[in-house]
C-alpha cells in the first residue's frame, strides 16, 4: 500500500488547503507527542528543494534525521511537497509511521468531498482502504454506517461477502474484484475457512484500489475479542457506537474525523 499521497486537487482553493494543514497538526500533536510543518515545493526549485524531491521520489517515507520523517504529497507529474513530522522522545516504531501516514490519506479523502464540482473530476474520487468493523446495537444502523462509508469512497459496488465467497479463495481472487466494497454482515458468524481467508487477504501488501473490507456486528466489543482470532481482529479499525447519544455523535463529527480517531484507539 503506497504512502505517496495525491492531493493536486485539494490546493484548488486555500480554505482545504490551510483546513488539511490544519487537522494534520491537530493529528499529530493529539496522537503522536510531536510537531508537524508542511514544506512546499514551489517553482522555481531550489537545489535543496530538488534534492528533497529526488528523496520522495524514491522513498514513500523519508527518515530526515533521529525521530524526523517527511510525507511526500504527489501532485500531477511532480511532488508538491511534504509534511515534516518530528516525534517527541524515543524514535517511533514502524507501526506508528505507517498509521500516520493512513491517517493522512483519511484526512485527504475527506477533504476532497470539499472540491467544487468541475475540479480535477477523476480526483474527486476517495478511496478509503481502512477495513472496518461497525459495531451497534441495531442490525439496520450497521447497515446504514456500512453504506456510508461505502457511498463516501466512490467505489465502483458494493458486495456482500456471502454472495461472492465461494469465488474468493486467495488473495489474487480478492484483488481481482477491483476498486470495490466487501460487505460482511454478522462478522461473529463466518466460519473459521473463512475467517482464515480474510486474515491472509487483510495481511497482505494491499493497493488503495483493491477491495475495502466493511465488516458489521451487534455483538459487543468484548465479545466479539472472544469470537473471533485476535489476528483476525487486528486488522480491523473498530467504529463501536453503542447508544443512540454515540450514534448522534457519530453524524455530527463525522464520518472520516470518526473512524481516524477509532483507529487509533481500538489500536494502541
């Protein structure tokens, strides 16, 4: 899964632009114990700056010096710049870079639902590869949330599990369905053949464009640890909304904002 990131389409006007630089400081300085500063590589180059590019164009992540690492922002035919974020403390692991960098491309996703129609069309179209688990009380609002994530992410359909597992054996038949949304409804009750498969399909090297795995339970978030195999679960961000007052929280936040901040902790 790449980490360069596409935002050509979000400096169409400075209010997304100064909003994304915004909610990733905000990121960062919530989650990470640390500090953030977008550079932008404004033409003319300078020397500095093109070497700074030769970097990201070779690196998805750059390691700028102990506890400092850049995040290229890819724009059409050249990187426009990259976000700068120095940790706190002790050098972070792997896991936290990799995290980071998912909750940028959230954050990115998000904002584009911003753009003016007419602007960069195909860019319009979000990708959100976060797999996630919906957990409420009520069947039907898993069902709701489940979709709007799906109608969010401009995939191409939306599959419930059930009617396509017999054909999804491996990881290539997964990635062969494309740029869609896989649907499993009662997640507590696929059999272990199944579960076994999505588990190997979660835990391979995965593109924005392969399929986005939405799963749903009315199970609670301490059962369903007990149902299913911890490295199953692993890969799945948890969105757990368990009252009516959590569910109106839930539309007020937002979708993106939701889940970024699920990630995070349904992971540490």
């Amino acid at each position: 899964m790449s980490n360069v990131i596409d935002m050509s389409h979000i400096f169409a006007t400075s209010k997304t632009k100064n909003s994304l630089i915004q909610r990733v400081e905000a990121l960062v300085r919530r989650h990470h114990d640390g500090d953030v500063k977008y550079r932008e590589f404004s033409l003319p180059l300078s020397t500095d700056d093109q070497i700074q590019i030769g970097l990201y164009e070779k690196n998805p992540v750059v390691h700028l010096a102990e506890s400092f690492y850049g995040f290229p922002v890819q724009g059409p035919g050249r990187i426009l710049g990259a976000f700068e974020v120095r940790f706190f403390g002790s050098e972070p692991e792997a896991e936290q870079i990799d995290r980071l960098s998912d909750a940028i491309k959230w954050i990115v996703e998000d904002l584009r639902r911003e753009i003016p129609v007419g602007i960069n069309e195909a860019a319009r179209r979000t990708a959100y590869n976060f797999p996630v688990l919906v957990c409420t009380p009520d069947a039907s609002e898993n069902f709701k949330i489940a979709k709007e994530i799906y109608d969010e992410s401009g995939r191409y359909a939306f599959f419930p599990f059930k009617d396509i597992e017999p054909t999804v054996l491996s990881v290539d038949d997964f990635k062969s369905l494309g740029n869609c949304t896989i649907y499993i409804e009662n997640i507590q009750e696929l059999c272990s053949e199944s579960v076994e498969r999505l588990t190997t399909y979660l835990s391979s090297d995965r593109a924005k464009d392969d399929p986005q795995i939405i799963a749903t339970t009315t199970v609670g978030s301490a059962e369903i640890k007990t149902l299913l195999p911890k490295q199953f679960l692993v890969h799945l961000t948890e969105l757990q909304i368990p009252t009516t007052q959590a569910l109106q929280a839930f539309r007020s936040t937002g979708l993106a904002e939701t889940i970024l901040n699920s990630s995070y902790q349904t992971s540490m």
